[in-house]
C-alpha cells in the first residue's frame, strides 16, 4: 500500500535527521554555509553523467532487441531509478516498472533478459572495483576496514552465483519469468514459451562478448565518476581527500548501499559513511555535511528527476497501470 510506503520513507527521514544531530546539528550547518556552491554544481552535472550512462547501458542492451529512442530508454531508466530508491531492498524495486516500459518497444521475455543483465553488470562492476580498491590499498585500509571489505566480497559472491544459478536453472526460471510477465502483460498469451524466449535472449546478449565488454566500461565509468563526485562534495566543504581516503570511502557507501533495509539505505548509509571517514581521519562534522551532500546528489535529485520522468511517461500513456501496480 502506498501509505505504509509513506510511513517507511517519512521513518527513515525521522532517523536521518537523529543520525545529523548525533554528529552535531549545528556545526553541519556551519559546515554546509561555507560549501563551495561552484564544486557543488560540478558534482551535480557529474551525476547527471552518471544517469545519462546508466541510461546509455540499458539501452546499448536492447538496441539489436528492437528499436528504442534514447528517450524512452532515459525515462525508463530514471523512473525505475525513483521506484528503487522508494522501495526498501532497492535492488528489485524498479525492476519490474522497467521490463513493463521496455516490453511495448521488445517484449516482456527479451526486456526481462535486458534489466536482468543490467543489474547483473551493475553488481559485477562495483565488485570489481571494490576489489581493485582493497588491492590497491590493502596497505592503507584499517584491519576492520579490510574485514568488512572480505565479509561483503563474499556476500555478494554469493548472492550473483545464486542469482546466476536462478537463471541457468529452468525449473527456478519458469517460476520466475511467469510472475514477471504476470506483472508486465495485460494479458499473457498461454500459447507463448516466456522462459524459452527469455533464454534466448539472454543468452543472445551474454555470448556477445563486445557488448558485454561495452556494457562493463559504462558500468566501471560510473564507479569513477561516482568517486569523481564524491572528492568534489569534500572539496566543496574544504576538504582535499588523499585518493586513499576517497576510494575506501566510497567502496564503504556502495557496500551500504547493499543493505537497503530502509528506502536507499536511508540512515544506514548516513551514519556508516560518516562513522567511517572519521576513523580515516576526518572531523565528524566535516564528515556528515560531506556525506549529506553527496546524498542529495545521488538520492535526493536522482528521487526528484525519476518521479518527473515517472509523471512523464503517464502522460504519453506508457505506464497504464502506474496508478493501480505502484500502489501494491
């Protein structure tokens, strides 16, 4: 139901601000006052980036499954964004609104495969380069930092060998693919194998190895551009992170990101990302203004663009049953 929906987001808000004022309400808008306005907008036209390529990535997956404007793609993309971050365990949030947006331009079996192996490169690229991360500065990582860093690798090893497992498993994926297009056809054809065209299709795409290759780069570039932005938003509060410092704090706010027990890890994130920049070393309300305004950037304007492209696509009349399924 929407409301309880309401009533989780307005917690997490409550727990958000608890979070600001353990740190020290009023130094946070000390700090925030004194926020270089330029870098802050710097740091918003990087995620602007960031969206455009993960809309880029969707679409370099269905382009040979049929025709679809960048457009479409980009409002699919944001909208299921806005969903996921409303959603507590974000990971299937959105996903279900993107395959049915997808599914008029390539059909609910091959969007499917598209969003699945969406999300797939999307877990791959972060635990790459967290891995690449905890090598690189294995020498710089406090022994607790490190811990925690092995304890997620193998969590989330687990979790895409399991995911995997779903999907080269007929018997799981029969089961799988009908509640998906229960949710995305109006009316679902008996006569039709859904999880032989899923099959097809996703293994069309995995055994394209440039794709896959193309679709990893984007994936990997917006982990860059994601410490990119997080180095701007310390700057812009007057601090110069060393790299070492930038990129251990930024593999910690993905691994939060994993625990989404509260919409877009609302809270969790707050206050594990500040806790951790200052056992590497920065003042606590340095810390808070930094991780709050990064949040604003990735969560707050992220919420507010996808419900604009959301709204937007009711209106073209792509999502007929926004109303009745967003409610559920």
């Amino acid at each position: 139901m929407a409301w309880k929906r309401i009533l989780i987001f307005a917690f997490a808000i409550v727990l958000v601000l608890l979070v600001i004022n353990t740190f020290g309400f009023f130094q946070v808008i000390g700090a925030l006052s004194r926020a270089n306005i330029f870098l802050v907008l710097i740091a918003a036209l990087i995620q602007l980036g960031i969206l455009g390529l993960q809309s880029a990535r969707l679409r370099v997956l269905s382009h040979d499954k049929g025709y679809i404007s960048y457009r479409k793609v980009l409002r699919t993309a944001l909208s299921g964004a806005a969903v996921s971050l409303m959603t507590p365990f974000a990971m299937i949030g959105g996903e279900p609104l993107k395959m049915y947006m997808l599914r008029t331009n390539i059909g609910s079996s091959k969007s499917s495969a598209v969003v699945a192996i969406d999300g797939l490169m999307e877990i791959i690229a972060s635990i790459f380069v967290i891995f690449v991360v905890v090598v690189l500065f294995i020498g710089t990582i406090p022994s607790n930092f490190f811990m925690f860093f092995v304890l997620f690798l193998i969590a989330i090893g687990l979790i895409l060998g399991t995911m995997l497992k779903i999907l080269f498993t007929p018997r799981w994926l029969n089961k799988i693919i009908g509640w998906i297009v229960k949710k995305v056809e109006k009316s679902q054809n008996n006569k039709v194998d859904y999880p032989a065209l899923f099959q097809e299709a996703f293994a069309s795409i995995i055994n394209n190895r440039r794709k896959l290759a193309g679709v990893f780069c984007i994936s990997s570039s917006v982990k860059v551009l994601e410490m990119l932005r997080l180095w701007l938003v310390f700057a812009a509060i007057g601090i110069s992170l060393p790299m070492n410092v930038a990129v251990v704090g930024w593999a910690i706010m993905v691994v939060l990101l994993f625990v989404p027990i509260l919409p877009g890890s609302l809270a969790i994130l707050e206050f594990g990302a500040t806790s951790a920049f200052i056992l590497l070393g920065i003042a606590p309300a340095i810390a808070i203004s930094a991780v709050l305004v990064d949040r604003f950037l990735s969560f707050w304007l992220v919420l507010f663009i996808g419900f604009g492209a959301l709204s937007y696509a009711r209106k073209l009349g792509e999502l007929p049953f926004a109303k009745k399924e967003l409610k559920k």
